[in-house]
C-alpha cells in the first residue's frame, strides 16, 4: 500500500508541474484554457474555476491541458439552425441554446442567417414568426453554448492557440517541460539542505560494516590523496580507480587528522551495466562519499546535479537513437512501479532523488520532437516561424494521430519487456 500511494503522489506530482507550466503560460498569453486534466478517461473529480475545468481522470496515464482552438464540442452555428438566445444585463447574447431549448422558456428563438463567433462576435437571424426582418444580436466575448444542458465557453480567435505569435506558442509549449526541470532543481536543492552535499575530494562518509574499507583501517572523514603513484584529489578519481580494478590489492595513502598513512584494500567484485547496457564488473570497497551542509552547497547541488542527469538521459537517448543499446533498457509505468517499490523501501530522501531523476526524464522525453509530444508540436511552430506562417491543421493533425498510434505501440512494447523482466 505504500508503494501504491507513493507511486500515486509521485506521478501526480510529475504531471501536475506539468501541465501547471502550460496551463499558467496558456493563460499569461491570452488563451482560453478549456481543461486542466491529470490522467486521462472517465472524470471522478471535477470543479470549475475561473473558466478552466480542473479533473482527476480515472486513467493514471498522463494529463493534458486543453486549449480553446482544437474544440470538437464547439458548434459551428451554420444557415438554418434554429438556436435560443438568452441575453445578459448588458444586451449582449449570453447564453446559444442548441437544443432541449424548452427548459429555457426565456431565451429567444432565432433561426440562424449567418454567425462569426471568432471576430464579430455576431449572430445574424430571423425570428421564426417574421422571417422578413433580419436581426442582428451581439454576442457577449464569454458567451455559453448550451448544448444537452452542458455549458462551453465560445472563444473568440484572440484566445485561440493559433491566434498567438510563435514565441507565444512554443513557450506555452516549452513551460511544461521547463516545470519538469524546475522541479528536479527544487527536489535536489531539498536534498542537499536535508542530507548534505558531496564533498569534491575524496574524503570517506560512511564505512559499510564487514565491508573492505572497514577490513582495511578506513574510518569516517579519511581523505585519500593517493593511490599507488597516482596523485588523487577528487572523488570521481579515486571511485574510478577503484571501479577498473576489481579483486585486486590497492595500496592508497590517506590522510587522517592531518597524519598521512597507508592503508592495503581489495575491491569487491559487483555486477554493472556499462553504457551499451552490457553486463560488466566492477570493484567495490563499501564506501559512502562524505557530505556537508551548506544551503550555497544545496543550491549549487541543484542545478548541478540537475544537469548531470540531464545530460546522463540525453547520451543514453542518443545511443538508443544510434542502435548502440536495445529498446530493452526502456522501462515503462510497470518498470518504474517495480524501481519505485524498491526504492520507496530504502527511505523518502531516496525517493525524493528518484522523483527529481524522473522529472528531469520527463522534461526531456517530452522535448523529442516526436508527434504528439511538446517537441513535436514546438516543431511545427518552428516550421512556422521559418515559412511565415502555419502549417494547414489538417496536415499537423494527420501527423500527430499517427505519432501518437505509434508511441501507444512503443509503450505496449516496453510495457510487456517489463513485465517479462518481473515474471520471467
């Protein structure tokens, strides 16, 4: 059960700083936000604020921010429809009432001549008894379509997606990810306040019991400043000599308390995965690297660490790309359940890293310039951009159909590797 909530609060998390970076940036632009969903299927929460519908779906799969400009409910009020008008304080039509126009006994019954709800905000029409005279009504710039009782609001191409400039766009575009990356920043920054940041040198935190370091003299705070003749000064110097010489003796000068001593230790063998995925050995000597707190540490751990991961996943994507490693190192919801469930049982700093690694994944997943994703859609208005003007939506919209039908086989695909690394 705690793996369940943990998995919940932490994909809930990811997707609502999501989706919160288009949504915010959406409405700074102009745009009329629609929806602000988290999962995707049938609603089992929902509540209106501020024109934007926010919902919890019943499908943990994603979320989505949904934007007045690609609005299948909106009705195209076309010659003949016949409509009732209802009207606000001001005169202005408030409320198009499609159908079930009996459970308006005040609106007004008006067989539509001609309607421009994106510029003019007017309605052309007669009134069914007097199809003589033409009238005019002006429609009101938050005006309701009434339609099987469910009310949507019209918007007018100002506050359309397609209405907005190109930088407009992709930064409403880009925001979500960008989220993502601010949220990694945070949840690093935390870390690095609670548990303390890595020192650069090679200096020992905390010696794992029946370890090789314990078996060889090593206590905490020792500082290794040579291994064999070679001068060391970082971490990364001393993890790596450590890491290429599995099962053999290591002579390492240390200097503790100011003294400087030599200390003989043999890494253990362990199991690794290189760069291509293969399995490889590497040696061991049951150390943990120390750490001190400092919050100009915590912030510079943030961002750092941030783009160490960063770019971590972007040569692994890139040698996915490449062919240099197999589609079966992907993992999918099933692989990070499972990662999450063991990492959620070694405590909730670890799982806050996994949660910030996660964000950082997502943020850079959705930058692909893949259909359907945020790259994608940044692509076109790249494209944009360059031409002077937008791709026809037809096209753009065949494009992204046939991007997403390919990524949900993709995640069929990495979902049943998963799944065969759990059972089989």
């Amino acid at each position: 059960m705690t793996t369940i909530i943990a998995f919940i609060l932490m994909f809930g998390l990811l997707v609502f700083v999501h989706e919160w970076g288009h949504m915010i940036f959406a409405k700074r632009a102009g745009m009329l936000v629609r929806e602000f969903a988290i999962g995707f299927g049938p609603k089992i929460f929902s509540f209106i604020k501020n024109e934007t519908l926010y919902t919890i779906r019943l499908i943990p799969a994603g979320g989505y921010v949904r934007v007045a400009g690609d609005d299948p409910e909106i009705i195209e009020l076309k010659p003949g429809h016949l409509v009732g008008l209802e009207f606000n304080e001001k005169g202005l039509v408030s409320k198009i009432v499609v159908n079930n126009k009996s459970k308006h006994p005040n609106a007004r019954i008006v067989e539509v001549e001609k309607a421009d709800l994106d510029h003019q905000l007017i309605i052309h029409g007669y009134e069914p008894d007097s199809e003589e005279e033409l009238l005019r009504f002006n429609v009101d710039r938050e005006a309701f379509f009434v339609m099987d009782e469910k009310e949507t609001q019209i918007a007018p191409y100002d506050r359309q997606f397609a209405s907005k400039t190109p930088g407009q766009k992709a930064m409403q575009l880009f925001a979500g990810p960008m989220m993502n990356f601010i949220l990694a920043i945070i949840l690093f920054i935390i870390i690095g306040i609670v548990q303390g940041v890595p020192v650069e040198e090679a200096k020992m935190g905390e010696i794992i019991a029946n370890s090789p370091a314990e078996e060889a003299g090593f206590q905490t705070n020792d500082e290794v400043i040579r291994i064999g003749d070679q001068p060391i000064s970082s971490w990364s110097e001393f993890t790596a000599i450590v890491r290429e010489n599995p099962g053999e003796e290591l002579t390492m000068a240390v200097l503790r308390n100011g003294e400087e001593i030599e200390l003989n230790v043999t890494p253990n063998e362990a199991e690794a995965m290189n760069e291509k995925g293969e399995p490889i050995r590497i040696g061991q000597i049951g150390v943990y690297q120390a750490m001190e707190k400092s919050v100009i540490g915590a912030l510079k751990n943030g961002f750092s660490q941030t783009y160490e991961i960063t770019r971590l996943v972007l040569t692994n994507l890139g040698m996915l790309i490449t062919g240099q490693v197999p589609i079966d190192v992907l993992s999918g919801p099933v692989g990070i359940y499972d990662t999450t469930d063991q990492v959620v049982q070694t405590g909730f700093m670890n799982f806050l890293l996994w949660t910030a690694m996660l964000s950082v994944n997502l943020g850079i997943i959705n930058l692909v310039p893949l259909p359907a994703l945020d790259g994608g859609r940044l692509l076109f208005v790249g494209i944009e951009k360059l031409r002077g003007k937008p791709v026809p939506p037809e096209k753009e919209g065949i494009f992204h159909f046939i991007g997403f039908a390919l990524l949900m086989l993709l995640m069929i695909v990495v979902t049943w590797n998963d799944i065969q690394r759990l059972f089989l």
